[in-house]
C-alpha cells in the first residue's frame, strides 16, 4: 500500500446530509441521483415520479447546494416527460463554463424496453438550453441510454458505457468532444445477451496505475459479483468480460479515481439482494479492494414510508465524485429520499 494511500485511510471524517425527503406532499420515488460541481456550488440530479419507478410520468430534477452538501434548495425541474416519452436521470459533464445536464429519453410504449440519450446546458446554472440529442461520431443520434458517470482521462477523452437498443444490451463507448455532445464511438466488445438486455448492465470505471481502464458491471445472471471487462488503448477495445471476486447486491455501483491515483468502489458488497451495507472499498494497485469504509448499515436504514413499484429497500443506485479535498456520494435511501454522504479526506 502506498504511503498516500495510508495516509488517506488513517486521516478521514464522513458525513451524511439529506437532499430530499419525501412526504405525502411530494414525489414519493426518488433514484438515480448523480452529483457534480459548478461555479463554487454542488448540483445534484435524480429521476422522480408521484409512486412508481419508471412510470410514464417520471421526470429529471434537480438541487442545488452552496455549503458543501449540508443543505439544498428545493427541487426544480430538469426535464420533464411528454405524451411521447418520459426521462431519467443520465449524469453530468462539465467543460469550461458549461454544465451538461444528460437526460435518458424512453419512448413509451417502446418494447422490448430502450431509451436514447439527450442533453442540455446552462451558462449560469438556472437557464437551460432545448433538449437536444446527444451524436455518435457518424452525427446520428445515440441509439440508448448513456450511463451515469462518463469518465474523463487525462488525455481529455471521455469513457462511458451506453444501452443500446433493442433493449438494453450495453457497450463501452468513447469520445475525443471534450462537450460529450457528440462524437461517440462504440468499443470493441462483446456483451452476453439475456434477450430484452444484456448480462452486464450499469457499468462504471476506473484507471489503474499502468493507465488501462477497468469497467465493473453489475450481473443480471446472480452471480452477486462484479463483472469486469479491461481496455489498454484509452477504451477503443475491450476483454471478454469476466467475474471477479469483488462481492455485489446485483445493483447499481460505481468506481473512479482520485487525484492521486488511488481507485474506489462504491457499492452493498453482501453477496445478496440486500442493498446494505454501503460501502467504499480504496485500492493504491486497481486490484486489491481489501481496505473498507463503511459509509451506512442496515441499522441506519430507516423504514419505507411509501409503496411503489420496485421501490427496493436499502441504498440505491451510489454515485460519486471528487471535489475539493472530498469524495461526495449521492444515492437514494428505499428509493424515496435522496442523500449524499460526504467523505472528507485530510
């Protein structure tokens, strides 16, 4: 383990601010929270609906907070659904002075179920342009959903995963648009078709020390392992994706780098469907996870108040992001509250 590395576990305080609470006057689903930074304050994005994950009336909304994520406004509409298709949360980029808002557009009625990716921008985070469709590298529109947390590398390439349609059967994708606007490849890669989607679903990455990237998928078939797939030439082309050891809920996770180098996961490594305990496991190789931060346990969870369709118990769907000296990771509690935990590295 490294000397940086040491230091980072040894010195560290977490804290967990809440974002949305739902009451019997608001939205009562809530998942798909995604966070960034922009002009000296956070934004934090989720897909929420009156009762039922994925229903027709679902929309992307957004807070925002100017005191480091202990407290943020009300929610404010991002994209909303029309007689055509509804909306789900797709993430953020940011380049120079504009904020990327990414919005998963899904026709209704569509079967089997798919989506495409879209997008809009601000210059002073309030005002925001049309949706417009986001552009493989051929200037067609992205024929599926872009996950949730593209990567940028240090050599200003962007590496995500999208679903593609029919269904969603998930690819490796890449971009030299420093926007993420367009400009979109689809790797080099061969997923395992389940019929309506692929095995591997809901991807994030991370670089290791010798610069190939890591892409961790969650795993439809159950094994409750990541899979993982590896890429040495900047995403372009992937390995057969393989199971590894790293435990999993068969949920949404995620993965990155910080500054120094060092990878993390967060995840509910139970090896079951339970999603808990949430977790951040660091890594100073990309291989060995071995050092654990528990961030939530089952005994923090509070009660569902609310019924909804898949409105799963537990902490869903983690995203995080590094910023100022802090590792901020926004998820949803039962699928109803939105909550970021804040781990500040001294």
């Amino acid at each position: 383990m490294s000397m940086l590395l040491s230091v980072l576990l040894s010195i560290w305080s977490l804290s967990t601010f809440s974002v949305f609470t739902a009451t019997d006057d608001t939205d009562h689903y809530a998942n798909g929270v995604v966070l960034t930074a922009y002009h000296q304050q956070l934004y934090c994005m989720w897909q929420s609906s009156p009762k039922d994950e994925d229903s027709p009336d679902t929309r992307v909304v957004y807070s925002v907070s100017a005191d480091g994520g202990q407290s943020w406004s009300r929610p404010m509409p991002l994209a909303v659904p029309t007689a055509d298709y509804y909306c789900t949360s797709g993430g953020w980029l940011v380049h120079g002075d504009t904020l990327t808002a990414i919005i998963d557009v899904w026709p209704k009625g569509l079967e089997p179920r798919g989506g495409r990716t879209c997008f809009i921008t601000t210059t002073d985070g309030t005002n925001w342009s049309p949706m417009q469709p986001v552009l493989m590298a051929d200037g067609s529109p992205m024929q599926g959903v872009l996950e949730q947390d593209p990567m940028r590398l240090s050599s200003g390439r962007i590496v995500g995963a999208a679903h593609f349609m029919p269904g969603l059967h998930v690819c490796p994708v890449y971009t030299d648009d420093a926007t993420g606007h367009g400009g979109w490849h689809r790797g080099a890669f061969e997923c395992t078709s389940l019929g309506k989607s692929s095995r591997e679903i809901e991807p994030s990455q991370y670089v290791r020390p010798d610069g190939s990237i890591v892409m961790l998928f969650r795993d439809q078939s159950s094994s409750f392992r990541k899979l993982a797939a590896y890429s040495t030439d900047q995403g372009e082309t992937w390995t057969a994706p393989v199971t590894t050891d790293y435990l999993d809920g068969r949920t949404k996770q995620c993965a990155g780098n910080l500054p120094c180098g060092t990878a993390f996961m967060v995840s509910c490594p139970s090896g079951s469907k339970d999603r808990w305990p949430l977790v951040l496991q660091l890594s100073s190789d990309g291989i060995d996870f071995g050092r654990t931060i528990v961030l939530r346990t089952k005994d923090d969870l509070p009660p569902r108040r609310y019924e909804g369709k898949y409105k799963t118990l537990g902490y869903n769907y983690p995203k995080a992001f590094y910023h100022d000296g802090c590792l901020y990771i926004g998820y949803s509690v039962n699928k109803e509250d939105v909550v970021v935990t804040v781990v500040n590295l001294y």
